[in-house]
C-alpha cells in the first residue's frame, strides 16, 4: 500500500487494483490523486479546475446525444 505524498499516511488502495486516470483520496489530508503511472506508480495532485472543465465537456457531449 503506497504512503500519501503530503501527509505520509498509507493510502487505502492496492497498486495492482488501479488504473491510469483512477482518482484516489488520502483519508487523513482530503488531498485527491490521479493515478498516472502504475509501474512504477506515479500520483499527481488533482487540478479542481481540470475536473470541472472535464465534467462541463463530458455534460455537453451527453446533451449533444440526446
């Protein structure tokens, strides 16, 4: 189980039940990963304002279907 980069607490999650693009949160901090390698695993902090942007564009492609 790999340890938070910010806090140092175990994360709760094998490497091996994970996917590139998976986000996972450290229970103590809050602070939100995605996964972007897995062998080796490489965490990168989440960008909030990336998430929004990518859910405006998932939202808008799923009015455009209708």
């Amino acid at each position: 189980m790999p340890n938070c980069p910010e806090c140092d607490t175990p994360l709760d999650f094998e490497v091996d039940e994970v996917d590139e693009g998976d986000i996972v949160a450290c229970d103590e901090c809050g602070t939100e990963f995605e996964i972007v390698g897995t062998e080796p695993l490489e965490l990168a902090h989440v960008d909030e304002d990336k998430l929004d942007e990518e859910d405006d564009e998932l939202l808008d492609e799923e009015e455009e279907e209708e």
